[in-house]
C-alpha cells in the first residue's frame, strides 16, 4: 500500500471511530468499562445512580455497631456498591443478611463476597429522587456504609438537614407549638454540627459522628417524620447557635433522669408464631413501624418476612397483639419472640425544658425569643448564624440579613411574656442550668 493510500486508509478509520462514538456514546464507553456481575448468566443493569444521595453537610449515624449479623432491604431497586462502584443488584422488598464478608439473599439463599478491607455502600434511589434504605428494623433516609471488620457496623449517611426531619419529632411532638418545634430544631443542629468529625465521641473508634439514642439526640428515622417537623426544620434550615465564633453545642433535655422515666411505658413479648399467625407472613426477620402519626402512634406497621413483605394497619395490629396502646416506640427480636415496646396510657410530657419551650410558644413568642431565654450569651444577646451561607440557596441567604445584628431581648413589655399557671410552669434561671447533656 502507497503511503497516499494508507494515509487515506487511517484518515477514513479515525472517522469511522469518531461516528461510532457519536451514535453510540454508551457502548463505547462501557465497552471500556469492566463490569460487576452478580451472576456470570446474566450480566448486571448499571445504576443510574451512586452511592450517596445528594449532601451539602454529611452526617454518619452508627444504627448498629460491631454485631454479628445485620439485615437489609430496599424498597425501591438499589444496589450494593465497594469504594463506589456497583457489586450487585437488590430486589425490592427482599431481605438480605449481611455478615462479615459475605451478602446473602434470605429468600433464594445465593450470597455474594464483600472485600473486608474495602468501604461497601447500601444504595436505592426512588423515581422521585429519594435515597431510603431499611436496617436495624427501621427505615432511613439516605444510604448506608458497612465497616465489616470486627462484625457489621452499619452506619446511615445522609444530609445534616434531612437527619433533622427525623430528629426534631423523636425529641419533641409533631403536634406540639410550630415555634417551639423551630427552637427544637435549631438547638438540634447545633448539637449535631458541634458533634461532626472532630468533635465526634465516636468517629476515631467507631468510624461514625453520632449515635440515634439519648447519648447523643433520638433518631427515629422516616416513620417519624410529620408536616409540621418537616416545615420547623425547613424555615430554620442551616440556622445554629454560636459562641464567641464557636458552635454552641445546643443542649437540651428531651428526658429527665431514666430515658423513660416521664412516660408510661410498658413492654410486651409476643412468640414468633402469634406475629406469623396474625400477619399470616412465614419466617419473620423485622417489624418495622412505618410511620407514626403526629401523636406518637403507629399508623402502619411492615411486617418483613424473609420471602415477603407485608403493611398493616398499626392501630388493628396492637389491638391484636393485646397491647395497651397503639403508640409503639420500639420493636426488637429477642430468641422466638418480639418485644414491643410501647407507650401506655397518661402519657406524660417528654422533658421539662421543651414543656417549657411549648409554653412559651403557647404564648406567642418565637423561636428566636425561646432560644435566648436557654442560650443567651453573658451579654444578654442570643447569636444565630448559617452554619456556611454560601451553601444554601439566595432565599436562604437573604434571610440571613435578619440574623446578622445579634438578636437582643427587648424590654420587658415590648414582648409577651409568659403568665404562671395551674397546668403549665414558667421555665426558671434553675431549668436553664439543668441540661440534659
């Protein structure tokens, strides 16, 4: 071949590939890609989404530390990813098992090996953008990471602002004062900020920021979630408390003494076999309440079995189970039975300085005025401030203006002021120092 012809060869090659690459992007550019498969018979789909769902301040929650199984589902399709690539597909509404290198699919029993020493990530994304996971016998929003040495510690990854949907009503009543629910939720993300990564009691052991209980702020997850909680965290989004330049860790106290000690509670244990007999669902491995209604009680229960999933009604599901009220707060496994956990009846207030909070807002003062009675500086003033301005969109950053003059407490007369009554106490110089943490 002429060197003007094999010129001509390699001129008419390259724009061949270069056609090639235009009508069919996808495929010449997975064709370099090696992909994952489950099964060496049927190659997997690639996600159209990643491991982590979209954050602006992540948070890492530790819902269950160093145990020795943990079980998954998803109720969306979603996938299992090591270091942020895809491994395998998951199937809606199946559980998996999880053990310390290996996922197991209960319903078929086919497992898959996970790399030890390699970060694994749970995913699923539904058609409306939602990450939201199930573990621990709850569901979460965002996606979660296994650290599957020493056992499985599983932890929850989402937004700062998204972790709050589920905090703000696990420490305070949906149905309480929308201000007193705001005041709840700026002081809890004060406390959530002030704990991230170096301030953390548990990132360097345990890997993760915070814990979901009373050793750091209760987490419920998505069940708990409500309207008015969702509107208290959103027009308060990424407002906190500062200190001299430093995040005020936002105490509070959800309880006072014994984590149940204002509440009626009462326990009961269920054999396996009522539940499967009720539910008329085999193999039971999680009951999980769905959602809880503004009140505390369980508006719908999941009943996971290891073939199949199905929703009942919460109310209908304690009144079969002989419990004494439908405000189930927690379910756990315990050798061939079910312990429900739930709240009886005369339920008392959650914590002292939230009643008062409510009070407060009863009559008519606002969120801002609430927090400078618990948190004002030596100086009188309370500082509210954006945890990073640039962060958040130009609304947010225009209501900023109005925090950026420390906010002052007027003089007595020019607010309203709370009267003393039979039922509800006026919070006291004593209450502000009793803090729960």
């Amino acid at each position: 071949m002429s060197g003007q012809h094999k010129h001509r060869f390699e001129r008419i090659f390259a724009i061949v590939l270069a056609l090639l690459a235009i009508l069919w992007p996808d495929s010449v550019a997975l064709s370099a890609t090696k992909k994952p498969e489950m099964d060496a018979k049927q190659p997997m789909l690639w996600p159209t989404f990643g491991p982590y769902p979209p954050m602006v301040h992540p948070v890492r929650i530790g819902i269950g530390t160093r145990a020795p199984v943990a079980r998954i589902a998803v109720w969306s399709p979603g996938f299992v990813f090591v270091d942020n690539r895809p491994l395998m597909p998951l199937k809606p509404q199946v559980i998996y098992q999880i053990t310390p290198g290996k996922i197991t699919e209960l319903a078929t029993g086919r497992s898959t090996s996970l790399p030890l020493d390699r970060r694994t990530q749970i995913a699923a994304r539904d058609p409306l953008g939602t990450y939201a996971v199930w573990a621990n016998n709850r569901w979460w929003r965002g996606s979660l990471e296994l650290i599957l040495t020493r056992g499985v510690t599983t932890i929850n990854l989402l937004d700062l602002e998204d972790y709050l949907q589920g905090v703000v009503p696990s420490e305070m009543p949906a149905s309480w004062q929308l201000e007193a629910l705001k005041s709840q939720a700026v002081a809890a993300r004060s406390y959530a900020v002030a704990h991230l990564g170096k301030g953390s009691k548990w990132l360097n052991s345990e890997g993760f920021d915070l814990v979901p209980d009373v050793r750091d702020q209760a987490y419920k997850g998505l069940a708990a979630e409500a309207p008015s909680t969702r509107i208290a965290v959103f027009q308060t989004q990424g407002i906190i408390l500062r200190d001299a330049g430093r995040i005020k860790p936002g105490f509070y106290r959800a309880t006072v003494g014994d984590y149940y000690e204002n509440l009626n509670i009462r326990t009961k244990i269920v054999p396996k076999a009522t539940v499967e007999k009720i539910t008329g669902v085999t193999n039971v491995v999680g009951i999980t309440v769905k959602q809880w209604t503004i009140n505390g009680d369980a508006h719908s229960m999941q009943i996971m079995g290891s073939k199949r999933a199905r929703e009942v009604d919460g109310k209908s599901f304690a009144r079969m189970l002989g419990l004494s009220t439908p405000g189930i707060l927690d379910v756990r496994e315990e050798g061939s039975n079910w312990v429900f956990t739930c709240r009886g009846p005369g339920n008392g207030a959650r914590g002292l300085s939230q009643h008062g909070a409510n009070a407060l807002a009863k009559r008519g003062w606002r969120y801002e005025q609430i927090l400078q009675h618990y948190y004002q500086d030596p100086d009188g003033q309370l500082r509210l401030e954006f945890i990073d301005r640039s962060s958040f969109a130009a609304a947010a950053a225009a209501a900023a203006a109005r925090y950026r003059t420390p906010y002052t407490r007027p003089q007595r007369g020019h607010m309203p002021q709370p009267e003393p009554s039979s039922d509800e106490e006026e919070p006291s110089d004593e209450e502000e120092k009793d803090e729960k943490k």
